[in-house]
C-alpha cells in the first residue's frame, strides 16, 4: 500500500488564526498576558483605527498623543477592524481591545 503524503507546514496551523498555536505576539493570547494587561487602567492607549490591511498590519491613531501606533496580528483582522473603529491597546503586553474581544498584537 502506497503511503499517502500529508504536506504540514508549521505556517499551515497560524493562517487560520483562531488555530493558532504559537504564543508570541501577534498570534495566540496568553491568558497570562491577558490577566496582567487587564489587572489594571495603568498602559492602556485610546485609540481609533486608521486602517487593517490584509497582511495583519493594523495602523492606529491616538487620542492622547495624537501619533500613529502600527501594530501586527497574524491573521487579516480587516473584516473585525473598521476605519474609525474605537480601540485600545496595551503596548506593554501587546493587547488589543476591539468591542469584547482581546487581541493578541505585536508592535
């Protein structure tokens, strides 16, 4: 019996994002990274969303500093992140706060 190949790139499990495995920023969410970015006010930006291409570049606009904030989420999070969408984003523990949802982002 021949045997069958199973092509598996490693890349194959993160471009479905939700499968995501790989915990660095800007793929999966730690729960540690989420219960300390959450633990307090303290880090959190106010921000609005300029633009989310399809290469999970995410461009940010803030409110306070009034400076743009580029960050990276593995996974296209154009169709979750409207230009002019309300944001916040925890540069310490790469955070993104969208509505409900936490967002694992490097910057």
């Amino acid at each position: 019996m021949a045997r069958v190949p199973h092509p598996q790139r490693i890349t194959s499990v993160c471009e479905h994002g939700a499968m995501c495995a790989d915990d660095r920023p800007g793929h999966a969410l730690t729960l540690m990274r989420l219960r300390l970015a959450v633990a307090g006010r303290r880090g959190w930006i106010d921000a609005i969303v300029q633009r989310a291409d399809a290469d999970g570049t995410v461009e940010l606009r803030t409110f306070a500093r009034d400076e743009v904030i580029e960050v990276w989420h593995h996974a296209d999070l154009g169709g979750e992140l409207a230009p002019g969408a309300p944001v916040a984003l925890h540069e310490a523990f790469g955070v993104l706060a969208a509505g409900p949802r936490r967002i694992s982002v490097a910057h």
